[in-house]
C-alpha cells in the first residue's frame, strides 16, 4: 500500500534517526560532488524525501521527523534536498494518485533534483474559484491539445514540468471535468512572461499555452479527475506552509534551466539559522529581538510586547503543529487545523513585518532593488537602511493570498468544520459550458 507523505507512518527516536543520518552522510557527503552527484546519491537514499513512502524514495517517517532530517543534514554541513514545488508538491501527488509507471516516470528526477517543477493551477479568471478555470485540454489520439493562459505560475521560466489543471469535458459541473497533468514546459506553444513583484524580483509568471500537447499517459489520477488531485496538491501546499515549509537545508535550485546541478556542492552551502525551528526568515521573532536589542528599541514596551505576543504564537503554532502529528499517528484528526495553522501562519508574518516596522522606523520605508542599489542604500544610511529585511517585509503579504486565500481558509472551516449554511451559489449542477464567464 502507497501512503501519503503527509501521514506518519514512522516516528524514529531523534538519537536513532540521527545516529543513522549522520552515519550516512560521513560516509557519503563531499563538497567536491557536484550538485547533481550529491542529490543522486541523497535523492537515491530516501534522506532528501525522508516524509515520501519508502518504496518511493523515502523513509516514511512524519514530517516532524522530515524537518528534523533537515536541520541535521545543515547541522552536519551538507548541502540539503532539492527544494521547489517537485519535492514540495509534485512528488507528494504523485505518490498518491499516480500510476506505479507514473512514480517510476517521474519521482526520481524530482528527488534528484533534475527537474524542477511549477503548479499551473491559477487563471486570470480563476483564482479562488479554481474550478472555473478555462484552459482547455482536447484529446487527438493518443494526446491532449491544450489552449489557455494561467498566471502567478511561480518559478514556471525555470521549469521543466508543470502540474496543469485543464478543463476535459465542458458538459458536466465545472468540478467533474477537470483533468490533472504532467506537463511538459519545454515545447513549442508554451510561452512565459515575468510578472514583476513588490520585492522588486519577478518570481512568478504569466503562460500561455497554444496547442501544446500532452501524452494521454500523462493524466495522473485519471481523466476528469483533476478537482480531486488538486485537492491533494493544495493540502500538502497549506500543510508545508502551515509548517513553515520545514526548510532548514535547502541552499540549491532543481531542474535544467536555471538549476545549480553542474556546480561543486560545497559552493552551495549556506549554513542557516537553526534557531526558530529552522526558520531562516530576516523578521523571525529571533532575529527581529536581536535588531531590537542591536538599535536599542528593547526597551519599548510595545516592541517587548508584540515580541512576547509573537513569541507565544509561535510556540502556539509548533505544539499544535505537534499535537496535528500526534494525532495522525493514531489515525485521527481535528477538522479543519490545516486551514488553521496557514492562517496563524499568515498572521505570524503580517504581525512580524509590523513589529519590524516599528523596531527599524523611517529606515523601513527604504528599499532598493539590486545589488548596486542596495550598497548605496546602506552606505548612505549608514546600514540604518537594511534590504534584505525590507524585503522579507514586502513580501509579507504573500501568504494572505497563495495557497487558498485568507479569506478562503475562513469559508473551509466555517462550512467544513462549523457546519454553517454553504454561500449561495448559481453554478451547481449546471454544465460548465452553460455557466456566465467572466471578460
Ligand atoms: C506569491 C504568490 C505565488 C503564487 N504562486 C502560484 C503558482 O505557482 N501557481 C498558481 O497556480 N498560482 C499561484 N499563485 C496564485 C494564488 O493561488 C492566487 O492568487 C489565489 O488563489 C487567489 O486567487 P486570485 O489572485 O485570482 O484572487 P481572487 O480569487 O480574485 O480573490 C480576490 C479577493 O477576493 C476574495 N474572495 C474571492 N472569493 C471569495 C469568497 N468566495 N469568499 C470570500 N472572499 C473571497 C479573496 O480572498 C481575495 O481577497 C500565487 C500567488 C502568490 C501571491
């Protein structure tokens, strides 16, 4: 049987677990690998996905234990695990509803790190209401031709696969004719435009796609199937939100595009800070004390105050991200704690970028954009102005939004959980082609 790499299925005892990866590594980690010597032999050994079933290239072990790998393969001085959306969201899917020819096809360039991957999912019309999406997958023999334009596909210009939502069959209610694909991003037809964001870096991106093919074996969990898959990428997307994500390790970029698989992998290292659980974030509530006390705000009992506030959530957060674990080793659950512990999280970020604010002051409202102008910033400040903080502040908003707004999270758990009435809607049980489009 196949188990998801979000349920526990092993709990190691923490000197075990690292006894036997500290073991592994001394015997195989060396800086002078490249990084795609490295990641085969991590990739091929189950560490790099320790959460994935150990059939399929891991260890089956909880994600607690997942992020304590992590943070010991940066204790040791590693270089971690390929990070992105294959290791973070593909791969899981893949293991769920794939086909074993499917996992055999894809899983190991995931954990490998030699392809990369981005979530085609969102529309200009179809963000939220992910189910109206418009792009559309029409079968000719043994492929699908598929026409249509998804936004916000974060990394998609150094990708070599997209996990694709395409509408197959516009005769049934939108949810029923959804089709969920391996998508091939190298091939004519697929073009991707840079959409600039408030950081000043150009993450994400526009796609169109005109008749672009793909293999009719590439359909993973079936045809028309698709709502059901991308209800299983979005629970591991807010699961490793919720968790932070779980990195502590992850210092190199996947695929064959912008990759870094032909450098030495000691190059590539970056020892991260292992306080806050991992989390490597400029206003982590560590880091934003340590600013604090540096330029003397400390003492300002509103900072000390949102710091013991922040502090208290954080913790908040972790026991329940430990109870979640818990429980799931038993089988159990509490409805609705994922929806839960993104919001929390999204909240956590929002409250540290405003204590942020307040700890630097006027020098928050200073940011540059490149290298050159961040220098001149910081040398005309004085390094009052700090870059690299503003930008975690910027993007700050982010989390609100991707992965199921804030407000979406909030509609899950009041129908889902708490029972209450379902919002009205116009569209149920009518064909997809009969619905009012937007534009
Ligand atoms: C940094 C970042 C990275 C992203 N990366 C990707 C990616 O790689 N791939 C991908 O496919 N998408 C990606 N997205 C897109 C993201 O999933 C969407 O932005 C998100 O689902 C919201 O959709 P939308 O932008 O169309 O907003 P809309 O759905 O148009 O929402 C607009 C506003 O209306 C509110 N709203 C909408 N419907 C309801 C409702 N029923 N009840 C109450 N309020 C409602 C929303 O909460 C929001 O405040 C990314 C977004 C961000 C910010």
């Amino acid at each position: 049987m196949t188990t998801t790499a979000d349920s526990a299925t092993v709990t190691a005892t923490a000197d075990d677990l690292t006894t036997e990866l500290t073991g592994w590594l001394a015997a195989n980690w060396d800086p002078e690998l490249t990084v795609e010597e490295w990641w085969d032999r991590l990739g091929r050994s189950g560490w790099a996905t320790p959460t994935w079933p150990v059939e399929w290239y891991g260890k089956g072990l909880s994600r607690a234990d997942g992020v304590r790998v992590q943070q010991a393969i940066t204790a040791f001085g590693a270089l971690g695990a390929p990070g992105g959306l294959g290791t973070l969201l593909a791969g899981p899917t893949i293991t769920v509803h794939g086909t074993d020819e499917q996992r055999e096809r894809y899983l190991l360039d995931i954990v490998t790190g030699r392809k990369a991957w981005c979530q085609l999912f969102s529309e200009p019309g179809a963000g939220s209401d992910l189910a109206g999406l418009n792009t559309r997958a029409e079968l000719d023999g043994d492929e699908w031709i598929v026409n249509g334009q998804k936004v916000w596909t974060s990394g998609g210009h150094w990708s070599d696969l997209g996990m694709l939502l395409a509408r197959t069959d516009p005769d049934v209610p939108k949810h029923q004719g959804i089709t969920y694909f391996a998508f091939d991003m190298h091939q004519p037809g697929v073009e991707v435009r840079p959409l600039r964001e408030l950081t000043g870096r150009a993450m994400f991106n526009e796609v169109f796609l005109t008749d672009v093919r793909v293999p009719a074996d590439a359909a993973i969990g079936g045809i028309n199937n698709g709502w059901a898959v991308a209800n299983t990428t979005l629970m591991f997307e807010r699961s490793g939100l919720g968790a932070g994500g779980g990195g502590g390790s992850v210092s190199a970029l996947p695929g064959t595009v912008g990759g870094d698989l032909p450098r030495r992998a000691g190059d590539l290292l970056r020892v991260r800070d292992l306080v806050d659980g991992g989390a490597a974030s400029p206003i982590s509530v560590t880091n934003l004390a340590a600013l604090a006390r540096a330029n003397g705000t400390l003492d300002d009992p509103n900072v000390r105050q949102t710091l013991a506030q922040l502090y208290s959530m954080n913790e908040i957060a972790r026991y329940t991200n430990l109870r979640q674990r818990a429980l799931a080793r038993e089988g159990r659950e509490i409805a609705g704690l994922g929806n839960i512990a993104k919001l929390s999280m999204s909240r956590i970020l929002r409250m540290s970028r405003d204590l942020c604010g307040r700890i630097l002051g006027p020098y928050a409202t200073l940011h540059a954009y490149d290298a050159g102008e961040q220098e001149a910033l910081v040398a005309a400040t004085g390094g009052g102005a700090r870059p690299g903080i503003t930008e975690s502040m910027l993007f700050a908003q982010a989390p609100q939004i991707y992965g199921g707004t804030d407000e979406i999270q909030h509609n899950i758990i009041g129908e889902r959980v708490l029972g209450l009435p379902k919002e009205p809607s116009a569209d149920k049980g009518k064909p997809f082609r009969e619905l009012p489009k937007n534009g």
